[in-house]
C-alpha cells in the first residue's frame, strides 16, 4: 500500500491499497503527475495494509483485482472516500456496496485519473496550492490550479484562468522563482505556462488544449521548455 501522508496543513493524504507492485508504481506515479499538474501538495509514505481508523487518509484508491477485502475490513478502515481500481466488471458493480466516488481501471490514462479524482474535489482541496495576490488594501489567495498562463505586462502580471483573468502587481522573473516548476514554466520573457495546458509546442510557440491561444516561445527557453515538456509527456507512464 502506498499511503501519501498528512505532515501538516495543507498537505493531502491518498492511500493506494494493492498487492500489485507494478501497478502501485503505476498508481504512484499518475497521483503525483496529477497533483504537480492540479498544485496540490502530496507527501508519499509506503504502508503495507489499510489504514486503521486511527490513520486516516482523505482518499483511498483500492485495487480489487488484487485485493481480498472484506466489509468489516473495509469499514474499519480510515478513510474519507473510496476510489475503486478494477479491471472485473462485477467485483467493480459489487463494489459499489460501498458508495466509491469513482471506478478506475488498472491501465487508466493520465486524463481518466483526472476526471476520477475531480469527483471527489471536496477531499483534496485542502491540499490546494495559493498564491497570496499583493493589493492596496487587502491581500487575497489565488488557487494555482486555476491559472493557465501568466503574462507580464507593465508592473503587472496577468494571471488566466478558465474565468476572468486576474491581474497583480508581480514581476514575471519573481514568479518564475515562486512558482513550482513543473508545473509552471518560463517560454517567452513576458510569459509563464502551466505545462499541462500545453497541447503543441513549436520552436516559436506553443498553442494551449482546447481554444486557439497560442504563446511565443523565446529563442533562450525553447531548449529547457521542450525538455520539461517531453518530460511531462512521459510522466505516469
């Protein structure tokens, strides 16, 4: 079992229960590819059972193919919801006995791990990562996960999201070293991007998933970005 602990605050807790080594690493590595990409702070420990109630995880990800598990088992275990992880049809419909918030197969992709852990949002938004936005008379939190691109325009950056972009008194070369990285890279002197957002990247640009933005991509960076980004590509995998 591979367990991703609370430290402190801020921190999610995920617990991956399988007797599958291979698909543990597996599972290891698509939770941390999905938490770079979404800004949510995990921290992996290795456990070898389920957790008692005394060592609650948020979200529990059980691989039944594998796994012998009981209902008293299950309902002594410590956990605030259950992902299910089956390639058997009926042990995944009898599963749900136990309300999972998703089904996910062994030889899921990176976007069906995705959309598994967006049903569950409420367990690991505490995990979130924020930005504290520098204003006049207060300061407010922006949620890195929402930010597709930064571009710097005067004394300003200008944060995009899917809503309304969001503008702050930033340099862009103070954010470069703010913000992790991955997910958030340099491509342009004006311009910051969330790699995951990125559906083709160029020698001179990269266009965005989904719409028809495209960025500039500076001579200086198109070495390192095309690195990072080949690198994304092949995380998880």
């Amino acid at each position: 079992m591979l367990r991703l602990e609370i430290t402190s605050d801020g921190v999610v807790s995920i617990g991956v229960c399988t007797a599958d080594t291979a698909l543990a690493e597996r599972l290891c590595r698509g939770m941390e590819r999905w938490a770079c990409g979404e800004c949510v702070r995990l921290v992996p420990e290795v456990l070898d059972r389920l957790p008692g109630r005394d060592e609650r995880v948020d979200i529990l990800l059980l691989d039944l193919d594998s796994m012998d598990v009981k209902d008293s088992a299950l309902q002594n275990a410590g956990y605030g919801g259950l992902i299910i992880v089956s390639g058997n049809g009926e042990a995944a419909i009898r599963a749900f006995r136990w309300h999972p918030y998703a089904l996910l197969k062994p030889d899921f992709a990176a976007p069906q791990l995705k959309e598994a852990m967006s049903t569950c949002l409420q367990l690991w938004q505490k995990g979130l990562l924020f930005l504290e936005l520098p204003e006049k008379r207060k300061r407010s939190r922006l949620p890195l996960g929402r930010v597709r691109y930064i571009e710097a325009k005067y004394h300003y950056c200008i944060f995009y999201q899917q809503t309304m972009p969001v503008r702050s008194r930033f340099a862009v070369g103070e954010l470069e070293t703010l913000l992790p990285n991955p997910p958030f890279l340099r491509c342009h002197r004006s311009y910051l991007v969330r790699v995951d957002e990125v559906e083709k990247l160029t020698y001179s640009a990269l266009r965005l998933k989904g719409d028809d933005v495209s960025l500039p991509v500076g001579r200086r960076y198109h070495e390192a970005l095309v690195r990072a980004f080949e690198a994304w590509q092949g995380r998880g995998q």
